[in-house]
C-alpha cells in the first residue's frame, strides 16, 4: 500500500508509503502516524517506523514476455519475497525420493513426474503419500538461508481450520530442542554500522519432505517459506545515515523470506 510510485524493496533504499517520508533526518521519516491519527491513545497509532520496505512477485516463466508471464500466473506457479531476489522451487508427486534433487534435469523431471507449486495433486497411490523436492538458492547479492519450512493446512473433522509448521532444512549444526523447536541461527548484524556478513547461514539448501501424517480422505496444502539470516531494518540504516535514534520498541534487524503459492491435495 504504497503512494510513491516506486518499488523501494531493499532495506537500505526504503523510500517511505508516501512523498512526506522519503529518506530524511526530518522526524516525520519515523514518527509520522499512518493509523489513528486522530486518537488519543498511542496505542491505537502506527507509526511510520513501523512500516516495511516493498515486497517482490515472482514467477516461474519460460521466457521474459506477456504471454509466459500471464501463463505463470494462470497456472499458480508463483512465489513472493519480502524484497530479496532469492529463488525457490518446489515440484510435489508420489512417486519422488530424495535422489530426485540431485538430478541434473531437476525441473523437467519435477514437471513430468508431479505438479508445481500452485497445481494439485490427485490420484492417490494406496499407501502414498506426497514427497516434496524443494530447492532454494540465496539472493546473488544479499543474505544467506536461515532454514526451509514446508507450511501444511488443513481442516480438521469438527470444521476447523488447521496448520502446522515443519523446518525441514536449515544452515549449521543446528539441532531441535525437546520442544521440537529449531534455534534460532544467530545474528552477524553490527548495529553502529548497519551492516551483516555471511559467516553464518548456506547460500543454498535443498529438501526431500514426505508428510508422515498424510490422510489420503482428506484436503490439505502444502506450501514452503524460506527465512534468511538476520539483515538490518531500514530504521537501522536510517540510523547510521542520518545520526538519528532507531525508534523505541523498533527491531534493529529483519529476516527477509519467500513463501510459494500452494500444492493442493484433494481425494478423489
């Protein structure tokens, strides 16, 4: 919801939701309200501090024209970031293993072998269940990958919906707590400086993911998230360029991520 006209999707190019908040050391940048301007309660505003840098569309399309653009997104085959360039893909079937990502046709075998992200998956094998073979590579000029997560949905017998998250590939030696949680991967952000390195994370994973839950009498959707590691927030650059105060209760840094249009699973 941006009034500028531009597509400002990096951090450290952030121009603001409209004119008044372009880059400046002027304190509206920040402290200008967007919500509940007129109310008395601080609580009921949202500054513009607390806004977010553009996000970014992407398609898988045979070529870079009109017609194989509107095709991509007829047939679903999308994902969006929140401003990093990294890519991702994910092809669903039955009959996958793990081997399948290492293939040097990867794509043209996901396609003849199973539906793309956005497609649906019918016609269930007795005993099968849906494998994923993602694969995720890191913005050629940003951050690395914290970890990939297969997002599951679905709605359970009393009609409520349901979700479950699963980190299925991550950077490091990381192993899940007790709880099941995965830690977190650490941060490389200097503040002061408004700055990050690459010593931590992988520039790219891949994932073989079978759903061990799977009910062939039931819908579901599978689609993946990909976090990156920790980079600076625009109010961090702001900082450093300006000599200003980060605002109070503003995060000094963010975890840009992709996330695909759905797989849809549907009995017969």
């Amino acid at each position: 919801d941006s009034h500028t006209g531009l597509s400002t999707s990096e951090e450290d190019n952030f121009f603001g939701k409209i004119v008044a908040l372009e880059p400046t050391a002027d304190p509206i940048r920040l402290y200008e309200p967007l919500v509940g301007r007129f109310s008395e309660k601080a609580s009921d505003k949202t500054f513009a501090w607390q806004t977010a840098a553009a996000g970014l569309a992407a398609v898988w399309a045979r070529e870079n024209t009109r017609e194989a653009i509107w095709d991509a997104l007829a047939r679903k085959e999308v994902f969006a970031t929140t401003g990093t360039r990294m890519t991702v893909r994910v092809f669903a079937g039955w009959s996958f293993v793990k081997s399948d990502l290492d293939r040097s046709n990867f794509a043209q075998y996901g396609y003849e072998n199973g539906v793309a992200m956005g497609g649906d998956l019918t016609s269930v094998p007795s005993g099968g269940s849906p494998g994923l073979l993602i694969r995720a590579v890191r913005d050629s000029e940003g951050a690395n990958l914290d970890r990939v997560q297969v997002i599951k949905g679905w709605v359970a017998a009393d009609g409520s919906t349901q979700e479950q998250v699963y980190d299925v590939i991550w950077s490091g030696n990381r192993v899940p707590g007790k709880d099941g949680k995965l830690p977190p991967v650490g941060s490389t952000v200097n503040v002061a400086d408004a700055s990050y390195t690459n010593a931590i994370g992988a520039p790219f994973l891949q994932a073989f993911w079978t759903d061990k839950d799977f009910d062939p009498s039931k819908r579901a959707f599978y689609y993946v998230r990909v976090l990156e590691i920790p980079t600076p927030r625009w109010t961090t650059y702001d900082a450093k360029m300006f000599g200003v105060k980060i605002p109070e209760g503003a995060p000094v840094d963010n975890q840009e991520r992709a996330y695909t249009s759905p797989i849809w699973y549907s009995p017969e």
